[in-house]
C-alpha cells in the first residue's frame, strides 16, 4: 500500500520518528494549500501539528470521524446521514458534506468465493463482529449476551487490530460468562497473513453483528462485500452513525436498530427466518459492488469536488 501511494505522488516524507516541531517546520515549507488529518485524536495523532497552523485549509477526515475541537482544524468532512444540520454548531469544525457517503472501499481485484455450503443445515446459526475489541463496549455485551443465551447460536470474534492480548481476550469471556454464556458459544478467530485469508473468514458467519456506540467501519464493508449483512445500531453523533450511512447508502435501513430490544429483535428475527437469508450472499456482494460503498470513481470526484469548492472560497476570501 506504501508503494502504491508512494508512486501517485510528487512527494513522500516519513514523519512517524520527527518531533512536532520538525514536522510543523517541514509542512509549512512545503507550501502546501489544503492539509488533510486523517487520525484526529486517535493513538500517533499530530494535533500538535495542525494546531500550529501549517495550512490556510486544514481538514480532518476518515480515521477519527468526530470533531478535534482544535480552532484551527476548519472542515470536517462527512454526509448527510453522519450529521444533521441542527447539530452543525456540536462541532467546532465547519462540516463539509459528501452526497453519497463520506467514505469509499477499494478492495482486491480477486475476492473470495462466497461459501454457502460453508452455512448449509449447521447447527448453530453464528453471529460474528471482526470489529477492534476495544470497541465492545459493555452496553453491546449485553445485548450480544441476551442474544446468545436466548437462541441456538454462537458468535465469532476477531480483533481488528492484529491478535488481542490475552488479558483483553480473558476479560472479554469473563464478562460474557459473568452473564451466563456459555464459553463454547463464544470462538475467537486469529489475525491471517492476507486479506484473502482474512475475507475468507467472513464465510464462517450469517449475521455480522456491529458494535455501539462506536461501530465498525471497515469490517462492515468487508461483511457486505462477502455478501454477510451487518446488523447496526442508531447513533447520535457523526462516529456513532458510521453503520447508519453504510446501511442507508445499501438501501438496508431494516438493519438499522433503534434501541436494544429492537437490536436483539432484529438479531433474532433474522435467525428465525430463513427466506430473509436467502436475499443475502452473493445477491448482497452484487448490491453492494453497485452501491456508493464501493464506487470509488464517483467517491474520488465527489471528494476532488468539494476540495476545490472550499480552495476557491479560501482564494475569493483571501482576496477581499
């Protein structure tokens, strides 16, 4: 992926070992027009950097999907489903809005077979979530919980952040055991070698179940593509609405829950009915290919657009 980028552009600098100061001097000379922070406040962030104002345009978007509160981040970039006009003063950036959804996937130009035969007469009906562990909040062990004890299922868990340690491991089935599951039902995959390997695994589920408030991303994508629907809960903020935009942009707004008895409702209806299944598969990989979450064509001029309207204000502004 390094190298890819690398050849796409006039210049690549490594920073990941340069203090602050270095990298501010380092950005400000390159004359730059629009800086673009894709890690907010999450783990190696460089909020040192945009808070020294190293741009006139400075914009956050992908990685941290929330407001920095810094004064001089200007534009958050989102959609209309992340969030809404009304709550535009919530944030201390500016909100730039995509017309479709904020985000695009580019996958690999070979995928994985869909393997029905993989969920053919098994016993157990088997939930999954690949979401990063810390994202399992304890609300969604609960509802995860109430699902399991109440069905005849398991579900398959896997770190998105390579292997989780074995104390995060351990601390996720105490909390599932301290509220009755039991211990078979919960499996845990490890981190493969290659995407390939990895999509492969998405065979092994029927329903991916999404963590909340904070909801997956990437594995959401990664379900539909392998043709598993993902089951969401409704947000309250741009980070929180993540699986909203997904569902709303696949035309699958019955897979968004609004509360947690809709959420275990939902869950287990879907178990339940076999025909509901059967729309799913390659039938969902198809939809989705079609769909905004993958038309990274149109994204790129949707995005490519909306960083000239705000250049060609910043100029006419500049200029008064």
């Amino acid at each position: 992926m390094s190298e890819a980028l690398k050849n796409s552009t006039d210049q690549w600098h490594i920073i990941f070992s340069k203090p602050d100061i270095e990298v501010v001097n380092l950005v400000k000379s390159l004359d730059i027009d629009i800086l673009i922070d894709l890690n907010g406040l999450t783990k190696g962030n460089r909020v040192n950097v945009m808070a020294n104002r190293c741009a006139p345009i400075q914009i956050c978007w992908l990685g941290y999907n929330n407001s920095t509160g810094l004064k001089n981040m200007d534009y958050l970039i989102a959609d209309n489903n992340l969030v809404k006009k009304d709550e535009e003063n919530l944030y201390s950036e500016k909100i730039l809005y995509l017309p479709k959804i904020w985000n695009a996937f580019s996958y690999p130009p070979e995928l994985p077979s869909i393997n029905h035969l993989a969920k053919k007469d098994k016993p157990l009906f088997s939930y999954g979530s690949f979401n990063n562990f810390a994202k399992i909040s304890d609300d969604t062990i609960e509802v995860w919980t109430r699902i399991l004890n109440n069905s005849n299922s398991r579900i398959y868990l896997k770190n998105s952040q390579k292997d989780a340690s074995l104390e995060l491991t351990e601390n996720l089935i105490k909390k599932f055991k301290d509220r009755g599951v039991q211990e078979n039902k919960i499996i845990f995959l490890k981190t493969e070698k290659n995407i390939l390997d990895h999509l492969t695994l998405y065979n092994k589920i029927d329903l991916s179940l999404d963590t909340f408030p904070c909801p997956g991303v990437t594995t959401s994508f990664e379900a539909v593509l392998m043709g598993v629907p993902v089951l969401t809960m409704k947000g309250h903020n741009l980070n929180s609405r993540c699986g909203e935009s997904i569902n709303i942009n696949l035309k699958m707004e019955n897979f968004i829950a609004k509360n947690k008895d809709d959420y275990f409702d939902k869950a287990i209806s879907f178990q339940n009915n076999p025909d509901i299944k059967k729309n799913f598969g390659n039938n969902l990989r198809n939809k989705a290919l079609s769909s905004p979450l993958f038309d990274t064509e149109n994204f790129t001029k949707d995005f490519t657009e909306t960083l000239k309207k705000v250049y060609l204000k910043h100029m006419s502004l500049d200029k008064v």
